[in-house]
C-alpha cells in the first residue's frame, strides 16, 4: 500500500534534512565559488548526489504534482540548513519560484522545453522584472516598468534594461516580463520564455552585493531588439500582473521556508559554540546575558514556523494570500535577522569570522528584508488595506 501523502511528506522532509546535514554541510569549506555565490560546477556535483539520494527537487513529486504549501514548508525548511542546500536540492530562488509559475501557467510545449529540464536540476534559470532605480525602472512597483514589447505582424520585439537578474549569468533561460499595449490601448504587461544565451541580451555587469549564494549573481541587462515569435508568450499576452501575483505569495514564503531553515541552523552552531566557550569561570550559556539572548532565539524560530505554517494553509485553501504573504515576510524576514545577529553576537569575533556559515546566514537575512518586496512596501501595502477597510467597512 502507497503510503499516505502525510506520511509521503514527512518522510521526504527527514530525507533532504538527513541529506543537506551529512551530504551538503561538508561543500561549506569547498573553494570551488566566485564572489557572488557556488560555481555550475559545485553546484552539478552536489544535485548528482541529491538524485542518487531522492532528495531532488523534492517539493514535486514523482507523478509532477506539488507538495502543499505546508508540506514545502518542512521540505524547504530542511534544504535551507545549509545555505548550498536550496542548490544542491534544486529548492533554490529564482527556480522554485518559476517552476511554480511554469506549472500553473505554461503551455504543454513550454513544460516540457523550459519546466522539465528545471526540475531534474539540468540548468538554473532566472526572472527579468527588476529595472535599474537610476532610469526610473520597476522594482517594487511593477507599474514603472520601462521595458517594452511591442507586437509587428507575427513577432514581438522587446527592448529595455533589467537589473538584479539573478542568475542571468549562466542561466538556461529567461522568464521575461515587458510592458505592452492592449489593443484597447490599455498598457499591461507580458512574460516571455528566452532561451539563454541570446545574442539580443546582453550582460552588461554584474552587481556586487552582500549576498553570496547566488550561481551567477545579479546581473544588469540590456534587452536589444530581442524578437520573439507568438508561442515565446507564457500564458496570454497583457496577463503579466496578474501572473506575478500568481508566482508572488507561494515565492515570498518558500524565501520565509528556505531561510528559517539557515537561522535554526545559525542558532545552533550559536549554542553549541556557548555551551563549549568557557569565559568569567564558567559556559557562556550560564551567563544570563547570553542565556537569553538564545531562549529569544528559540522563541522567535518558534514564531516564525508558525506564521510560515498559517500563511500556508491560506495558500492551501485555495486563497491568494496577498495580505497574508506580505504579513509572513515581513514578520519572518524581521525576526530571523535579530536571530541571525544574536547568533553572531553570542559567538563574538568568531561570529564574524569565515569559521561558520553564521556570518553568511546573517548577511544574506539582511538581503531578505529586500528581496521580493522591502519590509516598508508591505507595510505601506498593508497600511492601505486598513485605511480602506476602516472608511469603506470592506
């Protein structure tokens, strides 16, 4: 008898945790990386072992259907032990994201040209939405895009400039996101499928920037005349916002998954280095100014499961979850970055050392209070929300 999906779930989730704990931890210390995060070639090694093991990417399962958003909730939590597991699992962003949009949204050719080789972890891809601040392009509000697409007889042509693309720089492909007109002259948007490389997107840098796990960084590119036939569109043409919202929510909480993941494992390097480190006549642990700062740890990992936990059984009962996502990443992405400085404070100047991950753990927490919508656009988000339910009762 085939056992339950519960059961199914819980014993993939103690499979990638066994995995990234005795597979994975050990490429911490591995050299093969740029700045700007693990080098293909790691990054192969690893998700070979990942397959033998059963632990690919394992938020789909054998049949092509999804976990439940809870379930991913352990899975993801259990890849981000480590911060090479999301990659070496094939659990990572931008690729989780897109293989969540591609499987709601694209065409059968489109699943298997772009979503099956992403799910056997044979290539990363990237999302080009982000625009540079400096041209007054889209960032958190996707209504600023510059990027167009315009329609001339059967193609598109598309120009424009995208910045932090992460993951540009090696990627197999693109998902591509362009403003157009509706025939109604109404402006909307729409997602294209590039493979990569294309000679018409062109790198132009590649930014520097806190965070280092990232395979081929976070790029700037310039979009030249890039001509794309009909079936290139994801979806329908000028439905672009309305799928971002259909990536945006389950993507903003698998980030909350990944990284509770990175600061339960932050927290315990944090107590095993306080419970060893002897200082004043006895265990740093024993002093009560670090004692407590671990039980906030403890508290706090405890409170992000949870919400992590509530805004996925939102997502599984079929709501959007706007307003829950954006309450979930804002709290989470804020409370596991006070674990993560805890965790270096605790630690003092092996904190903040290369000695552990926990330095890594708190710098790429500090991107996550950005990435995918800054803790004030939620909140100014979720601000509006109050005002119009207050005067309008609804």
């Amino acid at each position: 008898m085939a056992p339950a999906a519960d059961d199914f779930d819980m014993t993939i989730a103690l499979k990638v945790e066994a995995f990234v704990r005795n597979v994975v931890v050990p490429y911490e210390n591995d050299g093969r990386r740029d700045s700007h995060g693990p080098l293909d070639s790691m990054v192969a090694e690893m998700r070979a072992k990942a397959r033998d093991a059963g632990v690919l990417t394992p938020h789909i399962r054998p049949d092509g259907s999804h976990l439940s958003h809870r379930a991913t909730a352990r899975v993801l939590r259990a890849s981000g032990l480590s911060p090479l597991g999301p990659l070496a699992c094939n659990t990572n962003a931008p690729d989780e994201g897109n293989m969540f949009l591609l499987g709601k949204v694209a065409s059968e050719d489109q699943k298997r040209r772009f979503l099956a080789p992403l799910t056997a972890g044979e290539g990363r891809s990237c999302f080009l939405m982000t625009e540079p601040a400096v041209e007054g392009g889209a960032g958190s509000d996707p209504s600023m895009m510059q990027t167009r697409a315009e329609k001339r007889d059967n193609e598109w042509i598309v120009n424009g400039r995208k910045a932090f693309a992460t993951g540009f720089d090696g990627a197999k492909f693109a998902i591509l996101m362009a403003r157009t007109d509706r025939d109604d002259g109404v402006a909307a948007a729409t997602m294209f499928l590039v493979p990569l490389p294309h000679p018409a997107l062109v790198q132009e840098r590649l930014i520097g920037t806190i965070d280092s796990s990232m395979p081929g960084g976070h790029a700037v590119v310039r979009i030249d005349n890039l001509r794309l036939p009909e079936d290139a569109i994801l979806g329908a043409a000028h439905e672009g916002f309305a799928y971002a919202q259909v990536r945006l929510a389950p993507a903003r909480l698998t980030h909350c998954m990944r990284w509770l993941g990175a600061a339960t494992r932050a927290h315990e390097i944090a107590t095993d280095y306080a419970v060893k480190r002897q200082a004043f006549g006895k265990a740093l642990i024993d002093h009560e100014g670090v004692g407590f700062m671990l039980a906030d740890n403890l508290i706090d990992l405890k409170q992000c499961e949870l919400m992590i936990d509530w805004c996925a059984d939102v997502l599984d009962a079929g709501e959007k979850a706007i307003t829950e996502s954006s309450m979930t990443k804002v709290a989470v992405s804020e409370t596991l970055f006070r674990v993560a400085d805890r965790c270096v404070q605790v630690m003092g100047g092996t904190g903040v050392s290369h000695d552990t991950i926990v330095e890594q753990v708190f710098r790429e927490i500090r991107s996550f209070r950005i990435y995918d919508g800054p803790t004030q656009v939620h909140k100014w988000s979720l601000a509006k929300k109050i005002k119009r339910e207050a005067l309008t009762g609804a």
